[in-house]
C-alpha cells in the first residue's frame, strides 16, 4: 500500500530558521560583548599594570657601581688607586640555555677547558637575578674584537668598561693596605643587596676591609631601553653614583722603604710609631707579596705557593704574630715595681747569675752565667739583668703583675682601625683555672717578668708600651688613617692613662732604657755609636724552644727556624721622643745585635735630613760630655 505524501510545512520551517537565526545572532552578540568587555578589563581596568609589564620589557633598571675611594701615604703618594679594566659579563636569565653559550665564549676566545671550568663556577656562584657576573677580565683587544664580531651567537654576554683597584705600590704595603677580592658565597648573604647591586670585589684584609663603608660610596642608577635580546638601545634616565671617601695614611712611603731595607730580607716585623699621635708610620712584615693578584681572581697555583710557603708571606706577623716579648718588656715590670712601692730607684740586688726562690734548689738563670754583683733598677735595665726581675717579679706577684701590664695593652687589642689584630696574652690566675684548669706557681711569675712563659704580645703591642714610656702613660691608640675625608679618625673606645703616684718614676725607667743605648756597659751601646740624638731602647730575646735545667743555647745544635727571636724596642730622641720603633727578627737570636741596628737604621731615617743631620726641629744631639759622664 502506498504511503501518503507529506505536505511541506512551510511556516514550521520559518519559525525554525527564525530561531537559529535568534540564537546565532545573540551567540554572536554575547560573543563580542565578551569580548568587549575583556578587552576593557584588559585595556581599561588593568591598564597600569600590563602598561607596566610591558615597560619592564622594554625599559630595565641597572645599577651604577660607585667609584671607590683612593688611599694615599701621608705624603699624598698613591698606594691604592682603580684602574679602567673591560671583564666581559654574562647575565643567566638573557642568555637562554647560558652553559652552551659558554661553550660558544671557550670557542671563540680559543680558551681551555680548566677556564670552561671557572667560567661555570663564576656563573653558578650566589647571585642576584638579572645581575650580570663577570667571568672574565682584563680582556685584550683581540679578545674584545673577536666578541664583536660572534656577539648574534652571545646573547646575554656583553663588554663592560669598568674600573678596578689597583695597587701601584706593590707589596710595600700589602699587610696595612690589605687587598680587594671577589664577592664570596657567604659575604654575598651579609651584603645589602641594593648597596652593593653591580659590585663584584669588596675589601678583604687591612684598610681596604676596615674602612669598607667609608671607601666603597653609594650606588647609582640608569634606566635603559633594550630590544628583545636584552641589547641596550639608549638611557632613559641616569642617578649618579655618589662615589667613595678618600683616605689618606699616616704611613711614609719612604720610611716604609727603609725599614724593608733594614730588616735585610729577613724574617721579621718593624712597627713605627709617632708617641703623640699614635699614627703609625711604618708597618713592615716581610716576606710580603703582591696585593694586585687577588683583585680579580687569584689562580689555584699563585694562591698555593703562597699558602704553602714555609716563609709565611701572607701572615700578618705586625698583628697576628704572636711572640714572647723577652726582656723588651721590663721596662713596664720597672714602671709597675716603682708605682706598687715594692721597689725604689735605688733598691739593689746582688745577683750570682742566677735566682733561686725562698725554700726552693731550683736555679732560674740571668743571661749573663757569671753574674753582674749588687745592680739597682738603672742598671738592671742597662744590663738587661734577670736576676733583678726574677726577684721584682716576685715581690710583685702574679695579681699585681698581671693588672699593670695590662694597663700598658698587654694581652688585648690596642689599635684603632687594624681589623686583624691578635689581643695576645697576659696571664692570670684566672686565666691559668680557667684554661688548664690547674693553680698558679711562683716560678711561672718569675719568668714572666722577664717576658717569658705564657706571655705572648705582638710587636704593634710591644710598639704601644713602648710609646706609653716615651708618652709618660698617655694612652694614644696606634691608628693607620691620618684623616677619612679630610676628618680624623674618632677614638670611640678610648683607653685610661696610666697616671703614677710619682710621675717621675717616668724619668727614672726612660734613663735607664738610655743606657742600654749609651751606657758603658749598655747591651746595645754599639747600635748607638755615631748617633746624633740620644736613644732610650729595651732589647729582648724570645724562646722558641725549652733549654734544659743546667743546660746553655748553642746555636749550632740548633735547627735555624728554631732559634731564639731578635727583638728591640726603643724610642728617639728620649727627651722628646718623635718615634717609637718595635723590631722582631725571626730566628735572629740577638735583640742588642740584630734587631737594635734595625731600629736605628729605622730612627736614623725619620729622624735625619737628606744630609745625614739631625733636623731642626728635633731634641739636641748628645753631647761630648754626657758622653763622657756615662763613661
């Protein structure tokens, strides 16, 4: 049977359309409302902040390094000054898959693979993002040139001008001075990160650590255009850096020549100081070596064989060389017997050669094995007698021994603005409980009035006792900086004067310190011959190994590093004392003879004029008859 045949429905069409129609146009509409509306939000409502987006894209804030600051010697020659250097930088986050790009710098400046290697620790070490690191520097011209050319294969790597420090003086002054190095890890943590944004060395050792704050200024700011591979295309605005404070030292150059000169390539320290001032005028410890190797970078190699050296010349032996001070010290014990009353000026004691404690068979022996007789307090100084201050050192006691020396700076800090410097030690009962857990004996008191035992002092330290004789007890703390900026350095700290019951127990310790110069029997009276000022010296001699009961020093079963130090102290001229000198000699074995030519080679340059005679402005040379009266 055959279907029907549908009739079309042509209205039910229409009213189908028409609906698809309707919602394809309000699909559309909301569409486009959407849409609208997005971008209003985008355009409109978030405008600033992807204005803002864009910019950063665009336009980068880099830092301006600040210049630092020059250091000069009293005379205005420069001891530390920056050089223009180019270091060719890399910043990670611009330079894509940045250890291929490494790759590509080794290729192009045909470098090695031990420089790949550093390269990468350089990159890999703390930083802050965007920061370029410098992985290289003092690039030649052949090496910026070849840059250049491969730059589209670099990106992220830029030439940067810039300046470096640089030492002019060599190691001359590398211990007071110090040196720049590289940011480490763990310096990086401590930093302000704004102060220091596009600094990458910062002052290690010296002054350059010391005055850190004052040398390296304030950083400044540029904002730059740059294209999508971090090229700059222009400067958009510039702050400027507001650059460091110059310092000026109280060191002389020339001095500081001399004093290397006299110690003769040996082993040792020289400390010069002016008494009124407590300026330092010299600060010599050889060996030395050249501060110039650390600014950039010192290789594995150059820094082994100076760690490694058996002569030490990184040790700062001024500051940290810890020494027993010998018989340089007694004329602090003299001051403290004096001014405790258990001595006068014309007390006397016989010595045999030796010293022997009340109920005791045990001999502690004067240098001298034969004895000097009946000595009072000028001539022990004068001859340097241990048996006098075996037994001054006992009446004293360990207690009063102890705090008076410590009135002079024994046994901690002294200076002003030396960062490395060793307190020492002045031992205490307190201390001796405290460390060995053991009691005090009276035979260690008597070894250390002759600087021997556990004492150990520094030559700056020694200089500084030195200076409170020749300064009748003003306290004046040895400072490097001469003026920061055209001000001087403030003591925050200051230390008491040492004020006596009878200041002229002064004159008596200065008299007697003469006549180890300028006595007839005067343990030094050969380093004095010539002099035109008069001298007032301490000699003294440090243990570096025990000798035995009964047994006598014999230089020649000992090994040479192990032989006694050579020290000397003194000051000049001694009734107007302008200079205070303290030598160490490592393994010198003869303060009189070893270390007291040193100080007077030392005093001889400071105190006379290109003539050889002595300058107007100082004390009057000795006289004939002085001369003669010691005689």
């Amino acid at each position: 049977m055959s279907q029907p045949i549908r009739i079309k429905d042509h209205e039910k069409d229409a009213r189908l359309v028409r609906g698809r129609v309707v919602f394809g146009a309000i699909a559309v509409v909301t569409l486009i409302a959407v849409l609208i509306a997005r971008l209003y939000f985008l355009q409109v409502i978030q405008y600033e902040y992807h204005s803002t987006l864009s910019e950063n894209n665009r336009v980068h804030v880099q830092p301006i390094p600040p210049t630092r600051g020059l250091i000069f010697d009293r005379n205005g020659v420069v001891v530390a000054d920056n050089r223009p250097s180019f270091s060719l930088s890399m910043t990670r986050e611009r330079s894509g898959d940045w250890q291929q790009v490494l790759d590509v710098i080794v290729e192009v400046l045909e470098m090695t693979p031990e420089d790949r290697v550093i390269f990468e620790k350089r990159m890999r070490q703390g930083r802050r993002p965007f920061e370029p690191v410098p992985i290289l520097f003092e690039l030649t011209e052949e090496q910026i040139a070849r840059i250049a050319v491969n730059q589209f294969r670099l990106p992220g790597v830029e030439v940067v001008a810039q300046l470096v420090r640089h030492y002019p003086q060599g190691a001359h002054f590398a211990h007071s001075v110090g040196y720049m190095g590289r940011i480490n890890e763990k310096e990086l943590k401590s930093l302000d990160p704004v102060s220091y944004s596009g600094t990458h060395q910062i002052g290690k050792t010296g002054i350059e650590r010391f005055y850190e704050p004052e040398l390296h200024g304030q950083v400044g700011y540029e904002e730059v255009e740059t294209n999508a591979r971090g090229r700059v295309l222009r400067v958009l605005k510039r702050t400027d850096p507001i650059p460091g404070k110059d310092i000026v030292l109280s060191l002389d150059i020339k001095l500081q020549e001399a004093a290397e000169a006299a110690l003769g390539g040996r082993r040792g320290a020289v400390v010069a100081l002016d008494p009124k001032t407590g300026e330092v005028l010299a600060m010599v410890s050889q060996p030395s070596f050249d501060p110039n190797l650390f600014v950039t970078g010192i290789s594995f190699k150059a820094y082994s064989e100076l760690r490694d050296s058996i002569d030490r010349p990184l040790f700062n032996r001024v500051l940290r060389g810890l020494y027993p001070p010998g018989s340089t010290i007694k004329p602090a014990v003299a001051i403290a017997g004096l001014d405790s009353g258990v001595v006068t000026a014309s007390t006397r004691v016989f010595d045999p050669g030796y010293y022997m404690l009340p109920n005791y068979d045990h001999k502690y022996r004067n240098w001298n094995r034969t004895g000097d007789g009946y000595v009072d307090l000028d001539t022990a100084i004068m001859r340097s007698n241990d048996t006098y201050f075996y037994d001054l050192a006992h009446k004293l006691g360990i207690d009063r021994l102890s705090t008076y020396l410590g009135k002079f700076g024994i046994g901690q800090k002294v200076s002003l603005d030396m960062f490395e410097e060793s307190p020492g030690l002045m031992p205490s009962r307190e201390w001796k409980r405290a460390t060995r857990r053991q009691a005090w004996f009276p035979g260690e008191t008597l070894i250390l009035g002759i600087g021997q035992g556990y004492m150990q002092s520094t030559p700056l330290q020694l200089a500084q006792a030195t200076a409170l004789v020749a300064n009748k007890g003003v306290w004046n703390r040895p400072h490097l900086a001469k003026t920061v900026e055209g001000e001087k350095p403030k003591d925050e700290n200051p230390m008491p004067d040492i004020i006596l019951r009878d200041p002229s127990d002064w004159n008596k310790v200065n008299h007697g310190m003469q006549q180890v110069m300028h006595g007839a029997r005067g343990t030094a009276r050969k380093a004095s011959i010539g002099a035109q000022y008069r001298i007032a010296g301490k000699s003294g001699t440090a243990q570096v190994v025990a000798i035995k009961q009964g047994e006598k020093y014999d230089r020649s079963k000992v090994q040479e590093r192990h032989r006694d130090h050579a020290l000397f102290v003194g000051f000049a001229p001694a009734d107007n004392p302008q200079i205070v000198v303290s030598v160490m000699v490592e393994n010198g074995e003869s303060g009189s003879g070893v270390a007291a030519p040193v100080v007077r080679q030392v005093m001889d340059a400071w105190l006379l004029d290109q003539d050889g005679r002595l300058k107007a402005e100082y004390a009057s040379p000795i006289s004939a008859e002085a001369t003669a009266r010691e005689e």
